[in-house]
C-alpha cells in the first residue's frame, strides 16, 4: 500500500533527530526514558521491591545502557503470554582505552580500541567527536551554564557513593587522517589496510609548552561537566561522527545517517509501543540490549538474564507460581528487529538470487538454517500475517550458501527464554559504516507492523 509522503517523512525525521542527539548507547537509553517520563511511565530499580498493577506502565534500565519497558496487560500473562519486541542500543565504533592519552611526533593522540565489526576505512578524514559516561565521586556543585547540553547536566546514581554523567562533545576536537597518496600509491588498487594499534589512534592537540598533554583529555572532560578533575573517578567514552542524519536522493527516498543500524529499529518499537491502545490484553514489552555488536555476552546483552528475569518478576507480582511464566513464554512471539542487508547495485553477486532486498520495499524476514536468524516456518507465517493485516510488502533474505551468515539478539533470546521468535530488520545499506543508508519509506512500514503486532489478540 502506498504511504503518504509527509507522513513517512516525519517518521523519519523523528528517526533522525533520535539519532543526532544519541552518540551512544548512554545516550539512547536516556533518550527513550524521557520519552517514557512523558507518557506516563514510571522507572523502576531492580534492587527494589515491585509493585505492578494491572494496565500499569513501567520501564528499567541496566547500566545505563539497556532498557526493558512493558505495559501489564489486562489478562495474566499465562492466559495471553507477552507481546516481545528486541532491538540492540549499541553500533561498531572506536572506544577510548583506560589510558587513552599519550605523545608521538610532536602530536596527543588518543589510544582507541575498535568496538564491533566496523568498517575502518570510513573512520579516515572525518570530524570526529567524543561522547559517553563519566564516573564522578560526587555530584558537582557548580552552577552549569546554559550553554551546555541537556545531556551533560544530569547525573544518575551508582553504588559505591558515585555518581554517573553523561557527556557529549558537541563540536571537532579528533581526526584520523590518511596517508596521502604520494606516500602510499597502490592505496587505490589495494585498498586501505588499517592496523587498528598503529593507524587508527586520533590526533587530540600539538604538544606545546601549554599543553599538559597527559591529564589534557580530564581537563576537557572536567570543563565540559563543570567540575574538577581531581572528581573524574573513570571514563566510558566513544568515537562518534557529527555529521548529521539527513534525506538525501532526487526525491528524498533515501536516509543517510550514523547508527541507523540498530537506532531504527528501537525508534520504530517505542514509537510502535507509545502509540498503542492505551489498555491492551496482553503484557506488552520492548527490550533494548547493549553490547549485541560485541556477541551479547555481558550482564547487559542479550545473552544474560535481564529479560528473563523482568518477565519472571511481572508473572509473579500476583503471588503466582514460576508456572505461571513458563506457561507465558509458551504463548509468546519475540519479535528481534535488526537491520537488514539490501541488494547493493554494483555488487548484486554478493546476494542469492531469490533473496535481494529492496530499500522502501518493506520489512525483511531473515532466515538461516542454521539459526544464525531464529526464525522458523511458524513465526515467518505470522509476521507475514501481520504485515498482510497492517498492508506492509514484505520480503524474505538469506544469505548465500558459500557465505557465512551474520547474527542477532534472536537465537540467543530463543536459546534463554525458549520463546518463538522471528528475525526482521528493515533493508539497509552500508552497514556497519561510520555513516549508512536506508529508506525513508520504510520506518513507517515498520512501525505499522509494530503496530499491528500489539493491538492483535
């Protein structure tokens, strides 16, 4: 079905705006909890005692880097199960080390390490910033001026009598530049090989008689906080791009931004969830993991317990029997929406044949036999039935046979949960890129499968 231009164009508007002001997953997490402050969410602590009540509305974090948000439905979670959509918060980047600042031929430079599976060569002769989290030993007393980002005036407890702040950069302050041509002449007939200890460290500043270049990168960081830093007990910091998210194309069907995967996925769930019938059957939940470009093994992934163990506490707010969650998961569907490779024009060989998505040609259902994707013959029929109901094209990838094949939060949250699942993402390319491509159609496809999927009984 053909969509209205203005308003699949505002929907990824809002897609963009989510994306230039969430250089990480910090970032995001904070983005989204606003969001839910608005509409009447209330946060909850895992280390507190829960009392959930029937069409309640609640969301909690994990490290400030994951989310899990939910909305008790009207029936028991054994009677209707759980409505599940996952998504991930975190893309491929380079990450500041824990003593990143060090002098080389008259230069600061910054150690990094690289973060996931990126694509270094679009890391090159960028104007690059810093953003992230800062451990503090208390909170700062000094005043803020206005100047500063909403962002980096907050602060969240910690244990341990800390406190937690989130920081952007918003201005260049880093660059990784190439080799000119004249010194390394075969770069365009055999590429850019980048040796991630040797090339890739960002230059920071010129070492002068004023720079105090070891404690340079703290006293930025202090100035930006407005406070001292002797305080600055530990930073969490990234690499991020700022050039902004645009439309681009002859006639704006194209998305060119940083982080689209997996950014848009979480912004079509909540966008999905928030817009959903305010009482609803069943339980309704988002989960946005951290750390799923890294394989998802950390307390905050998708291999830990962190869903589980919200689901297990929603079964049993009633005084139920942990029957009563086994029996949930058994009538559930996880929806694990990640980005999906569309067929790239000049190397259309890479894909099977049968198996070439299209940008704004709707929402891909990825399959791999060998369940890198969990999707299976059941919950493949009924996405597709959902996108039938909500009149969203679909389409179908898997990747060639003589190739190894990706993976997602999917099988790992089928594997714990012993939940059915489906894989789907919307068609992108560049992926993994410092900046991407998508379609501007095809985030309202996908949150009206979204959509659908929640006001489905």
């Amino acid at each position: 079905m053909k969509i209205n231009k203005k308003k699949y164009l505002d929907r990824s508007r809002s897609l963009i705006e989510l994306i230039n002001k969430s250089p990480t997953p910090f970032h995001v997490v904070q983005s989204f909890e606003d969001q839910l402050k608005s509409a009447g969410y209330v946060q909850l602590y895992e280390q507190d005692k829960w009392n959930l009540s029937s069409g309640g509305k609640y969301y909690v974090s994990r490290n400030g880097s994951s989310l899990v948000v939910f909305s008790v439905g009207l029936k028991a979670s054994e009677e209707s199960g759980f409505k599940i959509i996952g998504a991930h918060t975190d893309s491929p980047n380079l990450r500041l080390k824990p003593n990143p600042v060090y002098l080389k031929n008259g230069y600061v430079q910054l150690g990094v390490e690289v973060y996931g599976g990126a694509l270094l060569s679009t890391w090159t002769d960028r104007d690059l910033s810093l953003a992230g989290r800062v451990i503090l030993k208390e909170l700062p007393t000094r005043k803020v001026s206005k100047s500063h980002s909403r962002a980096n005036n907050q602060a969240t407890l910690v244990d341990y009598g800390c406190v937690s702040r989130l920081i952007t950069f918003d201005r260049p302050l880093l660059r990784i530049p190439q080799l000119a041509i004249h010194l390394n002449r075969s770069v365009n007939e055999k590429g850019l090989v980048l040796n991630p200890q040797n090339h890739l460290p960002p230059i920071l500043a010129l070492v002068d008689g004023k720079t105090k270049s070891k404690t340079l990168l703290a006293d930025l960081v202090a100035e930006e906080l407005r406070c001292k830093s002797a305080d600055i007990l530990g930073l969490e910091m990234q690499l991020y791009d700022l050039q902004k998210g645009t439309f681009a194309g002859a006639n704006s069907e194209f998305l060119f931004a940083s982080r689209l995967d997996n950014l848009a996925s979480c912004h079509a769930a909540m966008a999905a969830l928030l817009e959903s019938p305010k009482k609803n059957v069943a339980t309704h939940v988002l989960v946005f993991y951290d750390n799923e470009e890294i394989g998802s093994d950390t307390a905050q992934g998708g291999s830990s317990p962190f869903l589980k163990d919200i689901l297990e506490r929603i079964s049993t707010t009633k005084k139920q029997s942990r029957e009563a969650l086994m029996r949930g998961i058994a009538r559930s569907l996880f929806i694990s929406a990640d980005m999906a490779h569309a067929v790239h024009p000049n190397y259309a060989e890479m894909h099977d044949g049968n198996h070439m998505p299209m940008i704004n040609a709707g929402p891909v259902i990825k399959s791999h036999s060998g369940q890198k994707y969990a999707t299976e013959g059941v919950t493949s029929s009924q996405f597709e039935e959902l996108c039938r109901r909500s009149k969203v094209p679909v389409q179908k990838f898997s990747v060639r046979s003589d190739m190894r094949c990706g993976s997602t939060i999917g099988p790992v949250t089928a594997t714990n949960l012993g939940i059915r699942t489906v894989d789907i993402g919307s068609p992108m390319l560049s992926m993994h890129s410092i900046r991407e491509m998508a379609g501007s159609e095809d985030q309202e496809y996908l949150i009206r499968v979204f959509k659908e999927f929640f006001k489905s009984e």
